[in-house]
C-alpha cells in the first residue's frame, strides 16, 4: 500500500485541482502502477495553461523539482534555447514544455525544433501529455 497523499503535495506535482482530486479521491493505492494509471488523464486546454504558469522555461534557472529534471541541460544547451524558445513562444503562445528528465540538452532542443511544425492545437495536445508525464514522475518521487 502507498502512503496517502495531501491534496498540496499533488498540486505540487501537476497544478490542476481537478488532477488533483481525482488523483486524491482514489486514495489508497495498492502500487504505484495502481497510482500511475488513476493519474494519467487527458487535461483540458484551459488546466495545460494552467500548469505551465509553474514550470520555467528549458534552459533557465529552474528550481525545486525542475531543476533535478532539467538537469541534462548545460550551459552550452542553454544558449541555445534563449533563441529557440522565444521563436517557439511567439509561433505557440507559451512555453515549451517537455518532460526533460533524464534527457539531453541537445535531445531537447531537437524535441521543440520538430514540435515547431505542429498546429496550435495539436500542440497543446502535446504539452498536455508531456505535464502529465512530469506529474507522474512527480507523483512516483513523492510515494518513495
């Protein structure tokens, strides 16, 4: 059995309350592929922009849990993503969001140059299933 988890460390995880009381209202799980598949939901595009006003953009300082999963990204990366991800931005209206864990500076930056192509709509999809994958990442560091 996992331990029960606050309502805030959830939102901590993926800012979306409706996420979160899903997530809190099938408390207690058995194992954590129990949690995993109670919290891998479709967001609405209103809780994706929701969630992205807590995550910094690759390759910017981040903090708290962001900074252990930019991680890969060095110094060199960084440079480069000033410039691809106010290009990014301005075509899409928001950050870049991609689950950077255990990823590269330079997997990244190729991840957002072949989302550039993407319509709008399409890629808010994408940026939907990425918050959720960093939540379920989240959500796995919290139950250890």
């Amino acid at each position: 059995m996992l331990p029960e988890l606050s309502r805030a460390t959830l939102l901590s995880c993926l800012d979306v309350p409706r996420w979160a009381d899903a997530v809190s209202a099938g408390q207690p799980y058995r194992d954590l592929a129990e949690l995993r598949a109670s919290a891998a939901i479709t967001l609405t595009p209103e809780e994706i922009r929701r969630a992205m006003a807590a995550h910094p953009r690759i390759g910017e300082r981040a903090t708290g849990a962001s900074r252990t999963e930019q991680s890969g990204v060095d110094s060199a990366a960084a440079e480069k993503f000033h410039a691809a991800n106010a290009e990014y931005e301005e075509r899409f209206g928001h950050v870049f969001l991609v689950c950077a864990s255990g990823r590269s500076g330079e997997e990244l930056l190729a991840n957002l140059r072949s989302r550039m192509s993407n319509e709008p709509a399409a890629e808010l999809a994408v940026a939907g299933r990425e918050l959720v994958a960093i939540a379920l990442l989240r959500l796995e560091k919290a139950v250890a």
